[in-house]
C-alpha cells in the first residue's frame, strides 16, 4: 500500500513539475517596449491572452507554444491612429461606406498592427453602420475618430456643409459609444474659416476626448495660421495630422522659402499638442520632413492614413513609413515609441501600445533587414536608407494571427474572436 502511495505521489509530482506554466512563449528576442523603457534582449511570456512575465530567461518546457525570436526585435502591438476603412459599395461617397476604404484585417496584422482608429471617415448620423460593419466584424481592434460633418467623408459639398457641423449631437454619439469613439476629427474643409476647428473641439471638451485636425482649405485664399490652430483653438492633448505635407492650401510647419522649421512648432510640441504623420496619398514631403528631423523635429505618432489612394504609392504600409523614419535618424526605440505607446496615449488607451505584465497580449516581432532601399514621397522624390522593418509574427490577444516563416513550434495559429 504505501509502495502504491508513493508511486502515485512520484508521477503528481513529475505531472506537477512539467506542467506548462505559459501558453505561449517569445524566446530569444530583443525587446523594446518604450513605455516600460525596455530596450534589451528579454523573453516573453503570454497566459490566457495577457503578457504573464518578461525575463532574461525563460524556460522553454514551461510553455505550450515557443516563438523563436532570436535575432528579433519584439515590441508592443502597433497602433495606427489614421485609417479609412469604412469600406463599403459606394465609389461616388470618398471615404464613408466607399470603394474607397480597405477592410483592416488585410492590411494590419501582416504589419504588426493590433489596433487601428479610422480618422473621421463616419460622422454622427453614420457611425452605427460603421461599427456594425467594420468594428464588430473585425478581428483587428477598430476605433473611431467620429467626424464633425454628420454624414462624415461622403466628400464634396457635404463635408462644406457647417449646418452638419453638430458638437452636441456628435459628443452625445461619443458618450453613448464610449468603448469604440476615441475623438473627432476635421477634414477638408475648404473655407478660410474656424468653424469645423472650434465646433469639434467643443466636442471634445463635451466628451471629454482630443480632437484631429486635418487641416487645409482650397487654393483661392491663403490658408489659415497653424500658429494660430495650436495656440488658440487647439487644447494640450489634441492631434495635428499631416504634419510633414507642403501643399498650397497649408500652412507648413518648414518655410518653403528659408527651409527651416518655424520655431512656434517646437514650442506648440512641448504646450502639448502631439504631432501625427498621417502619410496618405498627398501628404507626405521630404521638403518637410528632412528639416524638421534635422532640426531635431520628429513626429509624436506615426500613421498611414491607408486608403485605396496611398497603400500602392509612396506610402505603402505602416512599416514603410516607420523605415523612412529611421533613414532621417530617428532612433529605432523612438520610432516604436511613435508606433505603440504614444498613440496609446493619444486615443486614451493606456492599456495598449505595452507589454506590461496584466495587459493584453498584443505583440509584433520584427526583422531590421539591412542593405540598399529607396523610400519616396508624394511628389517622387527619393531618399536612399539602409535599413527596412520587415514583420515576421504578429499576435492579437495570445493568439498568431501572422507569421511570415513559420516561427512558432507546435504551428499552432489561433483564430481571434
């Protein structure tokens, strides 16, 4: 009886002892994580969807699932805070329940990208069509900056029209969907004019979320002041999008003529406005970005503005833009900062764009290729770097939704909810 007794006790504890402590496990990868000021080879560990443990070395049997990561950087899930993905059926409607718009799952997860925020493209009147055909339908996490213009980027005419412009209606929508609407957005306005600035910044402060300024205006007047925007209508917290575009009907942050920065636009940075990159398809100049990150100038955010419009173009996706970042010599650790945790803070999400131990296991692995590539803007001109980002697993909540060469041992790819 007691030989049986001890047997039994000898194979619990055996049982016992092998027990896989972590569903999945990151082995051997570097980690950044700006938030956490992480900057070093670490192991990660993922239970029930959540980041369970980083340490310098993690037993690999106490997992269900290793990711060989060695020679990767592994980081936070990237967030882009400026997309068009309010897809639809309509070609005549620009960017709401448009032809126009991409669905988000196909071009997130194969960038690294967990969390998206559409910029504006539904307004009040449309949101609940756009979360009942976009949010609630994606495996990629959506938010939405609700446009001032009710109907939102239907384009033309109805994005002039300042009776739409509704701050109560718009701030009684974000309050009601507080869990999807991260802020409200400006675009296209064409008028030398404050009113869609001053009404959707009502908004925010009725809400009590930043705003987005797609800022500009047509070409037969000059365009209004940024230096005005930022220190008269704009609050510490709101987002000033298309930061490095040169177009008639913008006031740039570079003089054309002299090529310097204008001095108000680092001063504007520290009172707290975050500067966004919104790339997009005609909003992005090196005549602007090559002083400004020379002068010391880099954006807080970095976003794709991705529509059917720029994903073929100069901008092409998330890591594009984020490679170009790093030929102008914006350190790696700030460029994955400008992609994870400040748009957290941005969109008021502090759960995100980290892997602290508790949060929700959103995570991208990186390989930094390096050789001879070409980056261009909106108008073709070219800058020459030596190093592009190049994504090899992205993991939505616990789960691999990506993997470019087959990383992870047991092939294990679950699906997300």
């Amino acid at each position: 009886m007691n030989k049986i007794l001890l047997t039994f006790c000898f194979f619990l504890g055996f049982s016992q002892g092998n027990a896989q402590q972590y569903d999945m496990l990151i082995k051997g990868g570097h980690v950044i994580d700006p938030k956490n000021n992480i900057n070093t080879p670490m192991d990660v560990a993922v239970k029930d969807g959540k980041i369970a443990l980083l340490a310098k070395n993690i037993n690999s049997q106490s997992a269900l699932q290793v990711v060989d990561a060695k020679g990767l950087y592994v980081t936070p899930g990237l967030i882009d805070i400026h997309t068009h993905v309010f897809y639809g059926n309509h070609p005549d409607q620009y960017l709401m329940d448009a032809t126009s718009a991409v669905v988000p799952d196909g071009f997130t997860f194969r960038n690294g990208v967990t969390t998206i925020a559409d910029a504006g493209s539904a307004g009040w009147q449309t949101f609940p069509q756009f979360k009942q055909q976009v949010i609630d339908r994606s495996a990629t996490r959506v938010f939405a900056f609700l446009n001032i213009v009710g109907a939102g980027m239907r384009g033309g005419v109805y994005e002039q029209d300042t009776h739409d412009m509704n701050a109560h209606k718009a701030a009684e929508m974000a309050i009601a969907h507080k869990e999807d609407i991260v802020g409200f957005k400006v675009a296209h306005f064409e008028a030398a004019a404050w009113t869609p600035v001053d009404s959707a910044v009502e908004a925010g402060r009725l809400a009590g979320r930043p705003v987005m300024i797609d800022f500009g205006g047509d070409d037969t007047h000059p365009p209004l002041s940024i230096e005005a925007l930022f220190f008269k209508h704009l609050r510490p917290g709101d987002i000033y999008t298309h930061t490095f575009t040169e177009l008639k009907r913008r006031d740039p942050i570079v003089d054309p003529l002299s090529g310097k920065l204008k001095s108000f636009v680092p001063e504007a940075q520290k009172r707290g406005i975050f500067f966004d990159v919104g790339f997009g398809g005609a909003s992005f100049n090196f005549m602007q970005a090559l002083p400004a990150s020379k002068a010391g100038f880099y954006p807080n955010s970095i976003s794709t503005d991705l529509h059917t419009g720029s994903m073929n173009g100069a901008m092409k996706n998330m890591l594009n833009i984020m490679s170009i970042f790093l030929a102008m010599n914006m350190p790696l650790p700030e460029v994955i900062r400008a992609a994870t945790w400040t748009p957290a803070i941005e969109i008021q999400h502090k759960e995100l764009g980290n892997l602290s131990p508790g949060t929700i296991a959103d995570i991208a692995l990186f390989n930094l290729r390096t050789g001879n590539f070409g980056f261009w803007d909106r108008e073709g001109n070219k800058l020459k770097g030596k190093q592009r980002l190049e994504c090899e697993m992205t993991i939505r909540a616990g789960a691999i939704v990506y993997d470019l060469n087959g990383i992870a041992e047991p092939e294990l790819i679950k699906k997300t909810k």
